[in-house]
C-alpha cells in the first residue's frame, strides 16, 4: 500500500478546492472548514482555478479528477510545478488515475473530515 503524503497546515494557510460539482465542492469546503481551515478557495472550473493559481499561493490542492468533459490532470501538473502539495477527490477512487500521479494521495467520495485529516493536520 502506497504511503499517503500528509501536509501540516496552519488554520489561515489558503488552500485550493476544485470541483464541478456545486454541492460537492459547498460540502467539501464545510468539511475543510469543520477540521480548521479558514482560507478555502474554490473554484468550479480548471480556467477559474487557473485564475486563482495565478493571483494566490497556496499550501495545499483538494482536485476532483472529472470536471465536466475534463480532467484535472494539467492542474496537477501546475501545483507540482510550483511544488504545492495536492490531493485528489473522486468518487471513481484510483480509477482513472494516470501512472504519473500514482503518489498522490486520492480520497473517495464523500470526503469526511477522517479522510481529510488522513492527508492534512490542522497546526494550533
């Protein structure tokens, strides 16, 4: 079994949620913000979370792999790049999944704060 990466974050540390899905990403973003996160930036779309890749910095990714008739694949790629830790949200698990991510941690749909906590701690 693979190791899951497992990124330490202060409460204000600004992190980056996308997905298509409204009330999955509305639901995720509560859950972040059940566990202690304060600085959610959501984005619905791989051009609007482009945009906010642009103008923010941020100290960890929550992707969902299927956005509409895309993936999030360049996304990722991007926060790699820019060594930005990230995870994926699917609710298809690690299928479909290409071999370049096999390290990075994929959590199954619905997202709980226990599989939220399994990747990120929230720092007092």
């Amino acid at each position: 079994m693979m190791e899951l990466l497992h990124a330490r974050l202060r409460a204000d540390d600004p992190v980056l949620l996308v997905d298509d899905e409204f009330l999955v990403l509305w639901m995720l973003e509560d859950t972040l913000g059940d566990i202690g996160l304060r600085n959610i930036h959501t984005a619905a779309s791989t051009s609007s979370a482009r945009a906010l890749l642009a103008s923010h910095t941020f100290a960890f990714g929550f992707l969902d792999i299927n956005l509409g008739h895309e993936k999030s694949f360049a996304l990722a790629e991007t926060l790699m790049e820019k060594a930005i830790p990230f995870a994926f949200v699917s609710g298809y698990g690690r299928a479909g999944l290409e071999g370049r991510f096999g390290s990075v941690p994929v959590l199954s749909k619905p997202v709980d704060g226990k599989a939220l906590r399994s990747v990120v701690s929230i720092e007092s």
